[in-house]
C-alpha cells in the first residue's frame, strides 16, 4: 500500500511538471528554429552571398529538406535587439528588430518564403551587390545608411532568369558571428527618418486605381500640322493616390507638355501593402490622334 501511495505521489508530480512546462508563457518558450545540419563558411563578400544563395535554391531543388531548413534557421539574427541596437543606436535599433521580428512571425513572411517565390518561376540566378552612396532617387538607402551609427555591409540580393523578363528581390542581407543573416527590406521602413515606400507598377495595373482622370487638350498648332504620336512619362503617384512627381520619357515636346498638365490633375485610390500606404512607381501612355 504504501509503494503505490509513493507511486502515485511521483505521477501525479510529473503530471503537475508536465502541465506546467506546457504553460509556461509564450515570451519564456524559445521558438526560434536551430540549424541542425552543420553548414560551409562563407566569405563576407558578394561572391560569398552568391555562392551561399546558390547553395541554398540546390537543396531546395533536390528537396533536401532538413538542410535547407538549416540553412533557413541559420539566416536568423541572433540577439537581435543587441545587434540592432549596436549598428543603429538606442533609439532605431529597438524600432527596427521590433519590425523584423514582426514581419519574421507573420503568415508568408518568414525567410523560406522570399526563396520560394523566386524559385517558382526558375529565378535563381543570384544577383548580388553592396548598398553604397546611393543615387538622388534612392531616398530609403540613403535613410538608412544614415541612420547607422556603426556601418555594416548591407547586401542585397535578387534572383534572375533568362526566361524571365524581370528579377525576383530575395532581401537584404547582413554579415553577423561569421556569417550571413537575412533582413526584409521592409524591416527599414520602421525607421524614424524613412521615406514612403516606394513599388513599382505596371502602367495597366496603376491604370486600374485611377479615380479621377483628365482628357489632355490637343495643342493647337500641333493639331494643324497634323502632328499624331504617343507620349509616355514616368509618374510617382503619392501616398493619397495624387501624382508627386513626372518625368517625360518621349514623345514631341508640345504633346509632352499638354500630357503633363492633364496628368497632374489625375487621382487614384491609394495603394496599401500591408495595410500601409505606399508610393506607386509607373508609366503613363497618352494617345494623340487626329
């Protein structure tokens, strides 16, 4: 009697022990994947990322499951809040993991994801290159290599095919403990000194936001002579869907001008990614015929 008394006293004890692990609040709970392949080294260098991209779409292509699963885990960042912090001070850093983590945690939006998009159309050709001195339009590289406090090589890679038209970006990329981590570009919205986003649309899908439209008048000299042709321009549409900027990219100087002045005064319904407004970069195409 008194053995299954003990007996008892300890399953009932591992039972309590069990139940209590189990509910141990989720912050306490490391869910964060671990490598579990042993993985090559590679050099913090362009060549590095491609060799290591590229070693990566050849597991996922022989479906080697369990080592692309390391290599995925192996992107993470350990200690982010540390190395945010570090690179880009007390005040960003925090800002910043806290946007990585979020978009690292949401439905599509882990790592394996942006490699899998690439992979679906055959885009695994890796194209790889360091964030410098970026140009008058590059606004968000410029944020952000003004915003670090310790400057860090900041890759970015795409991937590419030769029966594709355009490349699929696969994100940017970080060298942290002697090897490469993943970061998602939109990670750097979260900074305080962040431009708008900014994506590029094609000149039909715009097309079907616009809300309000303005028929160009056709010139009258133009009109006279006879003068026909197409004019196109390239339009940044702004965060409350009216036109931010236009640039002439052909067409007869006179037509241009009477594009521009109709094309100033279109709207369209703003365009949301991930439920906050962005900047839409695209083409206009206006018909003069007589």
């Amino acid at each position: 009697m008194r053995r299954f008394l003990i007996a008892s006293a300890i399953a009932v004890l591992l039972l309590f022990v069990g139940t209590s692990m189990n509910a141990l609040p989720e912050e306490q709970k490391d869910n964060s994947p671990k490598p579990t392949t042993a993985l090559p080294a590679y050099s913090e260098s362009e060549d590095g990322l491609k060799n290591l991209i590229g070693d990566i779409f050849g597991a996922m292509k022989s479906g080697k499951k369990d080592l692309a699963s390391s290599y995925f885990a192996g992107l993470e960042i350990p200690d982010r809040v540390a190395w945010f912090t570090k690179a880009f001070s007390s005040v960003e850093g925090p800002r910043l993991e806290a946007k990585y983590e979020a978009l690292l945690r949401q439905p599509g939006g882990d790592i394996r994801a942006h490699f899998e998009y690439a992979l679906k159309d055959g885009r695994t050709n890796a194209e790889v290159h360091v964030l410098r001195e970026p140009s008058a339009n590059q606004r968000m590289i410029r944020a952000i290599l003004d915003a670090m406090v310790q400057p860090v090589l900041l890759f970015s890679a795409s991937g590419t095919s030769p029966t594709q038209q355009y490349a699929a970006s696969i994100g940017d990329f970080v060298y942290v403990d002697g090897a490469f981590r993943f970061v998602d570009p939109q990670v750097f919205l979260a900074l305080s000194t962040a431009p708008p986003a900014r994506i590029r649309v094609s000149g039909d899908a715009a097309l079907k936001s616009l809300d309000h439209k303005v028929a160009p008048s056709y010139p009258d000299e133009e009109r006279a002579n006879r003068v026909q042709g197409t004019v196109v321009l390239h339009v940044v549409i702004g965060t409350d869907g009216s036109i931010k900027d236009i640039e002439a990219v052909s067409g007869d100087p006179a037509l241009v001008k009477a594009a521009t002045v109709a094309v100033q005064q279109w709207k369209y319904k703003p365009t949301l990614l991930n439920a906050e407004p962005v900047e839409v970069d695209t083409i206009v195409k206006l018909d003069f015929r007589l």
